[in-house]
C-alpha cells in the first residue's frame, strides 16, 4: 500500500519524542526559545546528514520543496537559515549526543543491530579503541588549532564488536593524545581491548593487568624484553613464534609476564609482531582478535564516505559538534536499516538510494525488501455530476 507519509518521517518515529522533549527540558535548550523548537533542529540537522546538504541554504530549500506539508516530520514549516545558524551556535549539543544514547540503548536492548562475527568461541567482551581525526580549516575554525596551518578535531571511540557501534565516544581537541583519553578509562573485568601502537603505555597495561583487563596490541621495535618460555606454534597457520616473556626496562611499572606472538601477514608481505595478557587463548585466536580490529577503521570510514563530518554548516565548536553528534545518529538509522533490509545492499548504497528516497512514500519495510518495485498506483476518485442520477440521463450543467 502508499503510505501517507514518506521514509523520513517513518526513520523519524524511531526517536520516541517524549524521550527527545524529556532531554530537551532536562539541559534547558529551549530556554528563550521563539517559535523555532529543538525538534524542529533535530529534524533539519538529520536531513542535513541523510540528504548529504552542504550549506544551511540547502537544509532549508531542500525542506521546503519537499512534495506536501512538513506536519508529517513535526514541523510547522521549514527554518530560516538564520534560526538554524542561531540553534547550532547557542543549544546544548548534548541534547543530541544523549538522544545518541539513548537510541543506540533502545536499538541494542530489541537485538535490531546486528550480532558479533561467528570467529570468536571466547565469551569475553571484544572491543577496540582508536581515534580519528577530523580536519578544519584553520582560518575558519580558530578555536580548533591543531598545527600551524591546519587545524582540528579528534573523535575518540571504544567499538563494541558485539554489534560493531560505539560504547563510549568523545571529541576532543586535535590535539590531544590518544593514549591521554585511555588512561581514564576503566573497562569490566575480563575483556579484551584491541589498540594499535599509538595506545602503548606500560604503566596503563600493567594497571589493566592488574583489574583483570586483556589487551592485544603490536610491540614497539624498541622494546627491550627477555623471553622466559617459548611456545610451539601452530601447525598450517600464520604464526611464526608464541613466547612467554617479560619487559626488562619496565619491571617497575609492569611486572607481569606478558606474550609476544609473531604473525606472517600475507597482504603485506611482512611481520607482525603481538604483545598480549592474555595467556589462555591460542595465538590465531590472538591475531584474528588483532586483526578484527579493522572494525573501527570501517567504522571510521563509513561515518566519513556516507555522512556530513567532513564539511560543516557551522563554525562554532558547538556546531560542530552537533554536526557530529546528528551523524552518529544518522550512522546509527542506517545500522539499523541495513540490519533489517533483504536486499543485501552494502551500507554505503543503502546511504545513496536512501539520500534519493526521503521524500517516496511507501512502506520502509516495503521498500527495504524490494526497493526497486513501482508502488501501486491509487485509482483517481471520479466526481459524478449532480445532475448525473443515472446513467445516460441528464447532462452536467
């Protein structure tokens, strides 16, 4: 059947709004607010996301040459460009980093996206932790310094590899380490941690160590470290070497033995060298935990190729970071639809033919599972004359 409203506003129910009204009363957003609501930001800065606009011009124009009324997206009209410049710069943006959470909670509690890989047989809990760096344009983003010429943020996020979304995100200044964001974190007993090398603090593994914390990394070519046991490795597998050793020149901050494990990668043709806790695993097991670290990278990429995190409507820090916060959600929507879709599209092409599609109204069920078939056609209602009682008699006047 045509439904009565288009895919925008059905992807817009899934924010329940007394939740998204609550959040808003709770940070005071819309204290001295005149006629233009939070809602109707959210809405735009969403569209900004999912239609891929590039200014504040396009939001507003694209909103308002959309076919029929904007009631069914909860706006009375579309906003001036001057009342959206004016929300961007002055409301809390963690009014949308909490509507973030909340819908990713609600997302994971009904199973709607997605589970882990088969590969793993461990029960712990994976994730990873990097960084991506978000570049601005030093002249226009003073604020945002980042090196001489240059200037920009950095988005810190711990992946969940359960379902593959973030457990904890935090956007900093460029120029902030990412070591310096780990080290303040604390992660639940007997989880695994996958970091690059930009995440090595002996002093931060021997703590994990210490609660109980597994992490996997690459070892530093400088480190300098004794090998206690060696293990046999695998047979037919890509692992050269399984050792047990300890750190000679960090014995005072991490005394524990730790284990180097070396892994032929086939791409690259080269090395890879493993420092790890945990001691129970086997060491494929060890590299493929390493290697599905990748997860973040894609992550990263798929937030970057599909969404607005690359140019900015605002030059405000606030702006921005609503800009990336309404993004996350946006990913979020398109996690979700690409969970429930039949169609076996990538996430990327869902994104486009979704950016296309706003406006259509069908079904969203309907139209992830076929999306290619013509809706039917509603028969045109004929209006019979007054005149006409029977047919063949009177003529209409």
């Amino acid at each position: 059947m045509v439904r009565s409203v288009s895919l925008f506003s059905q992807l817009l129910k899934q924010i329940p709004r007394p939740l998204f009204a609550e959040l808003v009363s709770r940070h005071k957003a819309e204290r001295n607010a005149k006629g233009f609501t939070c809602w109707g930001q959210f809405v735009s800065m969403l569209f900004c996301q999912l239609a891929r606009a590039d200014s504040l011009r396009e939001i507003t124009n694209g909103l308002s040459c959309c076919l029929g009324k904007l009631t069914h997206l909860g706006l009375a009209k579309a906003p001036k460009r001057s009342s959206l410049s004016y929300a961007n710069q002055r409301r809390p943006a963690a009014v949308f980093e909490d509507t973030f959470w909340a819908l990713l909670s609600r997302f994971r509690q009904a199973g709607q996206l997605g589970c882990r890989k088969p590969a793993f047989r461990f029960k712990n809990k994976l994730m990873s932790l990097d960084a991506t760096t978000i570049s601005l344009c030093l002249s226009l983003f003073p604020w945002a310094e980042f090196r001489r010429k240059k200037g920009g943020v950095k988005a810190h996020v711990l992946l969940d590899h359960d379902d593959y979304m973030p457990r904890f995100i935090a956007i900093t200044p460029a120029k902030t380490a990412d070591v310096k964001v780990a080290q303040k974190l604390s992660f639940p007993k007997g989880s695994i941690l996958a970091v690059d090398r930009g995440y090595v603090d002996y002093a931060m593994f021997g703590r994990w160590c210490d609660d109980g914390v597994f992490f996997v990394t690459r070892l530093k070519d400088n480190a300098v470290w004794y090998k206690v046991i060696e293990h046999k490795p695998p047979k037919s597998r890509d692992i050269l070497a399984d050792q047990t050793i300890v750190l000679t020149k960090k014995m005072d901050v991490c005394p524990h033995l730790l284990r180097r494990v070396v892994v032929w990668d086939h791409v690259g043709q080269r090395e890879i060298v493993l420092l790890t806790n945990n001691r129970k695993l086997g060491a494929s097991t060890i590299a493929a935990i390493y290697k599905d670290r990748w997860e973040i990278e894609l992550f990263f990429k798929a937030l970057k190729q599909n969404l607005k995190v690359k140019t900015f409507v605002g030059t405000s820090e606030n702006a921005i970071r609503i800009q990336i916060w309404t993004a996350l959600i946006a990913l979020l929507l398109l996690k979700w639809l690409h969970h429930l879709s039949k169609a076996n599209w990538s996430l990327s092409t869902l994104a486009a033919m979704l950016r296309m599609n706003l406006f259509t109204y069908r079904d969203l069920m309907d139209w992830l599972n076929d999306p290619f078939r013509t809706p039917p056609l509603v028969p045109q209602p004929v209006q019979l004359s007054f005149f006409q009682r029977h047919l063949g008699q009177a003529k209409p006047v």
